[in-house]
C-alpha cells in the first residue's frame, strides 16, 4: 500500500550541473504530474503523463527541462545546466484515470542549486 | 498564471476558534478541490466539490462553492494545533491537470 515515493528527498547541486529526480506513483494510476514549488508559494505545473498518450509538456519553463515515464510507471524529471532560480521542491503527484480527480503527491525533492 | 487565489494569504488563530479561507478563480470548472500540506512537502486532498455542488461536509471542514462569483471556501471548525499548515484549492478548468492557487497559511496557537 506503498503510496509515491520521490527520491532523493534532498539534492545539493552545483550552477551548471544536470539533476535526475525520480517518481514512482502509486501502482495502477495512469496520471502522473511534475510541479515546482518555490518558497512560499504555490504550486507551478510542469508536465502531465496519461497512459501511453504524448505527454502535456505545456509547464515546462524552458528547454533544459525534460520528463519521461518508463513502461507507463516510474518517471525521470531532468534539468540540465541548472541555475539558482531551479531551486525549489519538486513534487510528483499521481492519479487513478484520465480526469483531474483526487491527487496523491509523493514527499517532493528540495533541489538547490549553488 | 495561478488561476485560483486564496486569501488571506495567512491567518492565525487560536485553537478552538473556526478558520475560513477563500478562494477566487478566474474560468469554468468542472470541479474544485482543497489540499493541506504540512512543512512545504506533499500536499494531501481534503475535499472535492464539484460545480453542480453548493456545499460539502467532511467531518470538520465545510466548503462551499459559488460559481456565480467564482469562489468557494473552506471552513474548518473546532480548529487544533495539529491544522497548523498551508491550505490550497485547485481547480480543473484546464481538462485534466490542476492548476493551484498560491494558498493560505493557517497557524492555529494552542
């Protein structure tokens, strides 16, 4: 009854480097969504993954982000080439079907970038 | 752009008293939802009130949904310190994906 999981709960990178966050949402659910949240604020879409179909890739601030689901399951978020404005929590969130019902957000990753 | 919009931005209140938080949105909804996060990490659903809907109980939380004015609102009553956190509505007028209000934060004082 493992609910999603994110790892690593915390990364520390240097201005310029790439960063992988991971996802893995609850077994089953065939929605999977990336937000930003920075300090005090409220939550930022990035990318929105349903089943096999071409991903919503509409949030993402700029090219050196990028996301995929391997196998309808686990998902990669990269930056490349990060900057300090990319700190902030990453949070993963899953849903069982296709429509914007109940979301169930793994713990996040606080990325910061020095 | 975040289309819903909570205020206030914070409130603080003693514990025993209700909380009401508002939230404003710009477009049709097919629905909107309240989260709670604790601590700036995951955010756990609350309720969710569809736009045919005027009013939803869950135990101590109440929301109400106006769509004539574009707003709903969450009412926590007999609040505890353990409500100490940051409340979020999200609305779906965007199809499948959420879009998030900036949220309010609750500090119930013991």
């Amino acid at each position: 009854g493992a609910g999603v999981s994110q790892s690593p709960s915390n990364k520390v990178t240097e201005k310029g480097k790439d960063v992988e966050l991971r996802c893995d949402p609850i077994s089953g659910h065939t929605a999977l969504y990336w937000y930003r949240q920075s300090l005090g604020q409220g939550l930022e879409f990035l990318i929105y993954f349903q089943g096999n179909s071409a991903p919503d890739k509409s949030g993402l601030p700029s090219d050196r982000f990028s996301a995929e689901r391997t196998g309808g399951s686990v998902s990669t978020l990269t930056i490349q080439r990060t900057q300090q404005e990319d700190s902030a929590v990453y949070l993963c969130a899953s849903s069982a079907t296709r429509t914007a019902t109940e979301q169930y957000f793994g713990p996040g990753t606080r990325l910061t970038v020095t | 752009s975040q289309q819903g919009e909570e205020d206030p931005q914070a409130l603080s209140i003693q514990e025993g008293e209700n909380a009401t938080m508002n939230c404003s949105y710009k477009t049709s909804i097919n629905n909107l939802q309240w989260y709670r996060q604790n601590s700036g990490r995951g955010l756990v659903h609350l309720i969710l009130i569809r736009s045919n809907e005027r009013e939803k109980h869950s135990g101590r939380l109440r929301v109400t949904l106006d769509t004539s004015k574009k707003s709903s609102s969450l009412l926590i009553t007999a609040s505890r310190a353990a409500d100490t956190a940051s409340y979020f509505c999200a609305t779906d007028s965007r199809g499948s994906r959420l879009t998030f209000g900036e949220g309010t934060q609750l500090t119930v004082n013991p």
